[in-house]
C-alpha cells in the first residue's frame, strides 16, 4: 500500500473544536491521534491549490474562480465526499537503508491483548479468548451477540500486568493477524509514546480584523513527534486525475491552529497481508481508524451478511471537526462551522465475525457507510485469523 508521509515543521496541535472553562482559564481538548476529519480536510485543502484553486475558494459554494468545477469534479463537492479514500494517519519510524528511506508503521494495539509479566520478569503479550458463554452465567450482552472475551486459561491467576503497549510493529501485528495466542515484545519501543506534550497559550483570531479576539485566549497542548517519528497516511482509493506526483515538498496547514505540515509524495509502505491462503469465513476484524457502532450493525445487513459474535474495544471516543464550506447568509459570508459531535470505537477495536462471504475481500478496506466517512479513513480495518 502507498503512504504519503507528513512532517510537522514544529510542535503543533490537535483540539477539540469546543474549548471548555476550569476555574476562569479556558482549556482546548487534546486530540490524539490527528482525526480523520482534520486530515482529510487538510489534503484536499492543498490538492486544490495543487489544481490551481486556492483552498478559500474551493469552500466558498457560490464561488466564481474559473478552476471551480473543475476542482470539483477532480476532488468532489466541498460539502460532499471526496473522490479519494484514505485510512487513518499512523505513527511512522523512519530510517535510512542501502535502499533509501524506509518507514515501519506504528499500528494500533488490538482491544484483545493484555500484556503481563511472568515470574522471571519477562513481559508477554496474551491474546484474550472469544468463547460462547458457559450455562449458567451471568453476563450481559447485547442482543445478537454470541460470544465473550476471558482471560485464556493459560495465565496464571493475578498475573502482574506489565507497562502498556503503545502500539505494535508490524512483526508483532503480522502474529495477531495468525491468531498467535502469545506473543513476545522484546522491541522496548512498543511501550514508548510517540512524542511528547508541553503546554501552550492558544488564541482565537477576529476574521474581521485579523487580529486577537477579545478574551480568547486559551490553554492547549502542544506536541512534538520524537526524532525518528513521522505521520503516515495510507491512501485506500487514489481516485482519478489527482496529482499525487505533484504534492511532494507541498506545505499543508494542519488543523485548526493552522500549523504547517510539509507532505513527501507517495512511498509503498509494508502493510501486512491477510494470512489466508484460500476463502476465509471466519476472521478478527482489526480496526484500524475509529468506528461508528451504526457500521458494526450494517455489516449484518450486508449480502451475504457479516455476523458479528463479540466486539473488544476500548472507551469510546466523540470525534468532531470543521465543515469545509463557507456560505453566504444576508449578504455576509460565513464558515458552516463544526460537524457534529459523534461517539465512535477507538482505534483497535476488533470484531469477531462470520459470515459466507469471504472476509478477506475487508482487508484494508475501510467499512463506514456515510460516504464522508468512508472517504476520510473511518473503519479501516485488517483481517486476521479466529481459529
């Protein structure tokens, strides 16, 4: 798969588009990783200057300029979905080899592994066990799901959890997708954070007059990729008469607080493949970039339909962002504003599913059903093996 590689020029942010008030200091939600919106947004922002539409003009709906629909036609409507497809922006580490630069994509940790010490101090990662709930127990779940996760009988009761795993490498992704029930995590950079945070004083800007609004300032958090880190995104569908050739070196403003990120052209990324050899009915859904539950349930209406036995996730997460366009209102211009707030599964969630399809046609294909979703990255997913 192709990745387009982002390097921050400096420390930047990611907030929530709704600031919130503690003791009289206003404070801006940190949001980690980028969201979709804000990637997306950002990328079809310097695609249209790449087309020769300024990014202004590309959000304005009764624009004017004479590249307009044709920039529309290339990228999409500006308040529609666009007419490419990517995933969900990855953490990266680069290196240099006999062949040039090199990226190792840093992957979301699966919502069923623990990691645990054993006695002689090694640390293992466990993979929890999907099994039919036992007659007798107690459990709710929800309706139409047949399974629950459990700790495999193999761990040794109270074992001491280890420091948490922070992301996986495609070594130890490659294992999950075989079904390895325990993996080891000799690599210490699977527990290492991806960059670090500091405080900083944020501002609100007056469009009107292009200076401080009143009142506005704000605390937000700033961050800084470590040394060897950089942004990858996949792209999922590369559409038509896009110049991806043309993007290299290309500055993009990244977020609301307008921070530059310069953008590298396309580069092949290893990706891990699906391990089935031959039709695969039964399979662990990895998701990659956050997920809506109104996608988890559409898999059931598809055709053939794609039955889901348990999900493992962690604390959902509300996921927000700007509108594209700007719009006239009694002869005065102005910005939509933000999207509305919605409550997705995190990045790493897993899904158990079966179905008579093969399930291998999912990987890497990204399962929102909004069309805007689909085209930001939302659902992305890997199939791996559930033995």
């Amino acid at each position: 798969m192709e990745v387009l590689q982002l390097e921050p020029l400096d420390v930047f942010s990611i907030r929530s588009a709704r600031p919130f008030d503690i003791g009289g200091v206003v404070h801006a939600d940190f949001v980690w990783p980028p969201p979709p919106w804000t990637v997306l947004g950002a990328l079809r922002g310097a695609l249209s200057e790449l087309l020769g539409l300024p990014a202004v003009e590309y959000g304005r709906l009764e624009s004017t300029h004479p590249k307009f629909e044709l920039v529309k036609r290339v990228l999409g409507e500006p308040d529609g979905a666009a007419k490419f497809q990517i995933g969900p922006v990855l953490p990266a580490v680069q290196t240099t080899g006999p062949n040039g630069p090199r990226l190792s994509l840093r992957w979301p940790v699966p919502a069923d592994l623990i990691a645990v010490q054993d006695v002689s101090g090694q640390r293992r990662i466990e993979r929890l066990e999907a099994i039919e709930p036992p007659t007798g127990t107690a459990c709710s779940m929800r309706e139409g799901r047949t399974h629950i996760l459990i700790p495999p009988p193999r761990l040794e009761e109270h074992a001491a959890k280890s420091l948490g795993i922070r992301a996986l490498d495609g070594g130890l992704l490659g294992q999950w997708l075989q079904g390895a029930p325990t993996m080891t995590a000799p690599d210490p950079a699977t527990g290492e954070s991806d960059f670090e945070t500091e405080p900083r004083i944020g501002i609100q800007i007056d469009p009107e007059r292009n200076t401080v609004a009143e009142g506005r300032f704000y605390v937000r958090t700033a961050v800084q990729l470590r040394k060897d880190r950089v942004l990858a995104l996949p792209i999922v569908d590369k559409g038509q008469d896009i110049p991806w050739h043309q993007i290299d070196g290309y500055a993009v403003r990244f977020g609301a607080d307008g921070h530059l990120v310069r953008v590298r052209q396309p580069q092949a990324a290893e990706v891990p493949s699906c391990p089935a050899s031959t039709e695969l009915h039964r399979a662990r859904l990895l998701c990659v970039g956050p997920i809506h539950p109104d996608d988890i349930d559409a898999l059931e209406n598809r055709k053939p339909a794609v039955r889901v036995h348990a999900v493992a996730a962690g604390r959902p997460v509300k996921i927000g962002g700007w509108h594209l366009v700007a719009e006239k209102r009694n002869g005065t211009e102005h910005q939509r504003g933000p999207r509305t707030l919605r409550t997705y599964y995190p990045p790493g969630t897993v899904l158990y599913v079966e179905s008579e399809s093969d399930l291998r046609e999912l990987h890497c294909r990204n399962l929102a059903k909004r069309e805007e979703e689909k085209a930001a990255g939302f659902g992305f997913c890997l199939v791996g093996l559930w033995e």
